[in-house]
C-alpha cells in the first residue's frame, strides 16, 4: 500500500464518507448510546474492532464466497465476531456492559458494518480493507465522541461521566465537573437533544465543507 492510497483511505473515512455526518448510517445506536462520552467511545471502539476484524476476514475469503450467497456468509462472520466482543466485554468490563446493553449485539446489523464489507472488502486486499475499516470506525467513533461529549456537557455539565465502569472505583477522581452546580438540561439526554445535537454537527460539517469548496474555486486561476 502506498502513501498516497493509505491517506485517501482516512480521508475518505474520517471526512468525505463519514458514517454519521454524510452516509448516516448506524445512527440507532449513534443517537442511543451517545449519552455520555464515555459510552459513545466505549461503543465506537467496539464497533471499530469489529469492523475491522470483519473486513479483513472478508477480504481474505473472498474468493471462496460464491456472489450469491455473499451477504448470509458476510453476517455470519460478523455475528461471530461481534459474540466474541459481547463475550469479552461481560467478562472484562461488565458494568460498561450492563449500560450498553442489547446495541453490543446490535453492531451484527449495524449497516456501517456489513455495507464496507461488501463494498469494498469484498473487492480489495486485506490490508487495504482492514485500513478502510479502521478509518470508517474512527470516523464514526469521532462522530459518538463528539455527540457524547456534546450531550454530557449540556445535560449534566460534566465530562468522562462513567469512566468507572471501564476503570474501577478509583477512576471517579477524572470525572471532570465543566459547570459545577449545575442543574442539569433533560431534553439534551433525551432522544430528541440527540438529533438536534446531531443536526448540529452535520450543519457544522457541511459549512466547513462548502466553506473549503469556495476557497478552493477562489484560488483557482480564471482562464484566459
């Protein structure tokens, strides 16, 4: 893989088809678990993981699946993995588990998920779909963090809301508290604060996108 392949891969991932601000897919559970920082990372993370273990999987038996039955034999490589995520996760982090609940085994029919995998897995080497994965997850892992991050403060007025059910007890103390005292904003925690909160974003994202498209039509030279 060169360079230049590798970059428009991330570009492609982190900005041009981001998952949630211009495919919009996978948003369920982007609007759901997006509460808290926290949970949005814990499962952007997860679904990243299993993205792009998927798609090298797929990659690499690609041409012993026949076209036709393409898609069962993609979903059940993914369920697998995503099983052995939920298995670990109830093992290893079990109150992060208990708050995330039924969209762990959701990620199985998450369409972000199975959409790259038979897009481009299931045309490309592994090496470059594990990559295309991994820029995709990041992507939408930016995108949950964000919302998380968004709705935490609006609606609590902290930060890092929860790391104890990854880390223990002791890690309470890196809670951050932005504005103390503070009240609390319910619609911000609520399934409506999370398309505004998205809408937001979006409208965000498109106004910088046309925003760069005017400066590059400026700097480009009139012809003669």
């Amino acid at each position: 893989m060169t360079l230049q392949e590798f970059n428009t891969i991330f570009q492609n991932g982190l900005s041009k088809q981001n998952a949630g601000l211009v495919q919009l897919l996978g948003l369920c559970p982007l609007l759901a678990i997006s509460t808290t920082l926290v949970n949005a990372l814990s499962l952007g993370l997860a679904t990243m993981l299993v993205m792009a273990s998927a798609s090298g999987a797929v990659s690499s038996v690609r041409h012993f699946v026949p076209h036709e039955i393409r898609i069962p034999v993609f979903v059940l490589i993914i369920a697998a993995l995503v099983t052995v995520i939920d298995l670990l996760m109830n093992a290893f982090v079990h109150p992060l588990y208990l708050v995330l609940g039924i969209f762990i085994p959701l990620i199985t029919t998450n369409c972000i998920v199975l959409a790259r995998a038979d897009a481009f897995a299931s045309k490309n080497r592994p090496l470059h779909s594990v990559v295309d994965a991994i820029a995709m997850g990041l992507g939408l892992t930016m995108v949950l963090v964000v919302l998380g991050g968004m709705r935490e403060l609006a609606g609590q007025g902290t930060l890092l809301s929860g790391i104890d059910l990854v880390f223990g007890e002791e890690s309470k103390q890196f809670v951050l508290h932005v504005l103390p005292d503070y009240q609390g904003f319910l619609l911000a925690i609520l399934p409506p604060g999370a398309f505004i909160a998205l809408g937001l974003l979006i409208a965000a994202h498109n106004w910088q996108k046309a925003r760069a498209e005017r400066r590059l039509h400026a700097a480009t030279p009139m012809p003669a």
